[in-house]
C-alpha cells in the first residue's frame, strides 16, 4: 500500500513539476505575444480573413491532437488560401500553435497516467535531440530524411495492423517502460527530437514507437505533445520579437486553435485503445504519404 502511495506521490511531483515549466514558457511567450498585438494594434494584416484564419486554427489543432500534426497542413492551408506571405509561413504557424500545443500538453499529462521515468527521459531526450542533433541532422539532406522515415511509417503502419488482428501479439496496455525497451525509446525519441528541426514531424513517429513498444496508445499523447510544448514557445519569442509572422492570422489561430484542443482533447481520451490504434494507423499512411509527396516536389524542382 505504502509503495503505491510513493508511486502515486511521485507521479504528482512530477506532473506539477512538469506543468510549473510548461506553464513558465508559456507565460513568458504570451507576455511577448500580448505585447507585441497591443503595440501593432492598428496595422493589422487587411489581407487575411478573421473568419477563415480562425476555421484554420480550429481544424489544424483539433487534427493536431490525434498526431496529423499542424504545420504541414497549415503551411498548405496558408498559402492556398493566400492568408499569410510565404516568408511569414514559419514564423504565423509556430506563433498561433504554441498556446495550443502547450494546451495539449497541460491536459494530456494531466489526463494520462504515464510512469514518471519513462515520461520524463523521453521529454529530455526529445528536447535533447532538438537542441543537440540539430547540428549532426542539419548535414544530412533532408530528402534522404524524408525517404528513410516514409518508408519507416509504411512499415510501421503494417506491423501495427498486425498488431490489431492479433497476428503479431502485443498486450499494448503498459503505462512505462523499463530496460532495454526504455534505453530503445529514449534514443529513438532523442533522433525523432532532431529530424523535427530538419522539419519532420515528431507526432506520427512517437505514437508508432509507443505502439511498437507494448505502451497504452494514450501513453504516446503527453510524450509527443510534451516534446514540442517545451520548444515552441522559446522559438516563438523569437519570432514575435523578429515580427517575423502574421499577427492577425496567429491571434485568431490561437484563439480557435485552443478551441479546437479542448474539444478534440475530450474525444480522444475518451476513444477505446485499439480504435485509438486504427487512427495511429491512418496516421502513419498519412504522414508516409505527405513526405513521399513533398520527396517527389523536391526531387521536380531541383530538376
């Protein structure tokens, strides 16, 4: 009884220590943010449209939050729309998604028991992969990025299938991670944490690898989301400061966006394991479909 109780203790220390940080940077970048508005107030984008800006940010971010991710369809969203200069593209997405990413942070870690360990090292080793791979990543090509992890999700995506149909049996209700499968985890998330600043998602990946690894599909929620909240607001200072980004179309995505987190938040946690594993599915063909997309785009231009 007692160990339980430490566990139970520990898991809170950890949740709240998380969240008093998470809650920090998100302080310090709506400070910033805030400022920045009321200081521009009155040379607001006329381009953009409040209305179609608002219904981008609530169907990105709802999407978000079941791992489509935000920034590939919000960049095509943009720009096919005409909302936002292409040059202010980065910037606009990183700005209007950091509230509600850092939402979808608060209210997965909150609401998903995950072991404290295995939370913690693979937030590090995220954000370690961010800030310390960046620099091995950025000397390889990004195509050859693209193709190595297209291929990963199609393959992933099949043996979750067989996951599913019971042909490959994983139990896949474990809450944590311990020996080799946690050392696994840990150095996969550091990678995934570096090809995101070569611009691939960390989303579909980190629910495959959770899934592979025997893990609860919830457990991948305040992992992957986790891993950017931390990021993004610092990144997002920066451009605010720069005004390097849309401010009428990153109030009214912020605003929406938030909206649509709480509600598709509600829906997820609600969502039985194995059809939770069916979306992951969805997501990896998805996601292995844009980046052989985007590969074959690339490989057109430069020829």
């Amino acid at each position: 009884m007692q160990g339980g109780e430490k566990d139970m203790n520990a898991q809170q220390m950890v949740t709240i220590g998380l969240l008093v940080i998470l809650g920090i940077l998100a302080l310090i970048f709506l400070v910033a943010f805030v400022k920045d508005l009321l200081a521009h107030k009155d040379s607001m984008e006329k381009e953009s449209n409040s209305v179609v800006s608002s219904a981008i940010g609530f169907g990105i971010n709802f999407f978000d939050v079941f791992g489509i991710g935000s920034f590939a369809p919000g960049a095509s969203l943009y720009k096919g729309l005409k909302q936002v200069d292409d040059k202010l593209i980065p910037g606009t997405l990183n700005v209007a998604c950091t509230i509600p990413v850092v939402m979808e942070a608060f209210l997965f870690i909150q609401g998903v028991e995950v072991e404290p360990i295995t939370l913690v090292t693979m937030l590090v080793a995220a954000m370690a992969g961010a800030w310390i791979g960046a620099g091995i990543i950025s000397k390889l090509s990004k195509q050859m990025i693209q193709l190595v992890m297209g291929v990963a999700m199609v393959v992933i995506g099949f043996v979750i299938i067989l996951q599913v149909a019971n042909v490959i049996p994983v139990e896949g209700t474990a809450i944590g991670l311990s020996g080799i499968k946690l050392i696994v985890a840990i150095v996969i998330n550091f990678f995934l944490g570096a090809v995101m600043t070569a611009g691939v998602g960390l989303y579909a990946p980190c629910l495959a690898l959770v899934c592979v690894l025997g893990m609860d599909p919830k457990v991948a929620f305040p992992i992957m989301m986790g891993s950017c909240a931390y990021l993004m607001p610092v990144a997002s200072v920066r451009f605010v400061k720069e005004g390097s980004y849309n401010r009428k179309v990153a109030l009214w995505g912020t605003i929406f966006g938030s909206l649509g987190v709480f509600v598709a938040t509600r829906v997820a946690l609600g969502l039985p394991s194995h059809i939770l594993k069916i979306i992951v599915i969805c997501v990896m063909f998805y996601t292995a479909a844009t980046m052989f997309y985007s590969l074959s785009k690339e490989k057109k231009q430069a020829a």
